[in-house]
C-alpha cells in the first residue's frame, strides 16, 4: 500500500486497490483568498492551465484549482483550458508542499 507524505497533495486521498481514490482537495479558508477574480484565458495559456497556475500561484501542480473552480466550463481540465474561455479563479491559493 502506498502512503504520502504529511506535504502531500494526496494524503487525504484514499487509495483502492489499483489506483487513487477520488481526488479530495486541501481547500481550506487558510488556503483561499475570500475574492475570486473572473478573467479570459490567454493564448498563451491555451491548453496549459499549469502556466496559468504558475504564474498566479506560483507552482505549476495547482492547475487543477482551475479544474475544481469551473467544472462546468472545464469538463476536461485541459482540453476545454482554451484560449478565450472565461473562467473563475482564487484571487489567491496556496498549500505546503506544492513548490
């Protein structure tokens, strides 16, 4: 059985026998901004929500924040991740371990 480290994303996530159980995020009020900020997704960010992740959060593994904003708009977080997609977003986010 694989265990996680207390810094990673996953150590709230179950294991099943083959694989990962559903992802359950750390969204906690210590790791949200209260403001979301609504903005038009960049060429430069077509199909590359970890760029986007990176620049506002400062680390490329957070781009599944996106994902979990806008599940609506992002059915697939990376396909649909298209330049000119209006999305919603934490104003700001962090979590230890993700750098």
């Amino acid at each position: 059985m694989v265990e996680y480290s207390s810094t990673s994303n996953y150590v709230i996530t179950g294991v099943g026998a083959k694989a990962l159980d559903l992802y359950d995020p750390p969204l906690t009020s210590e790791t949200l901004s209260d403001e979301t900020v609504s903005l038009v997704i960049q060429a430069k960010f077509n199909r590359r929500p970890d760029l986007l992740a990176h620049q506002m959060y400062g680390s490329a593994r957070l781009w599944w924040v996106f994902a979990h904003y806008n599940r609506d708009t992002l059915v697939d977080p990376i396909m649909d991740f298209k330049s000119g997609t209006r999305i919603i977003a934490p104003r700001n986010f962090t979590v230890q371990g993700t750098n």
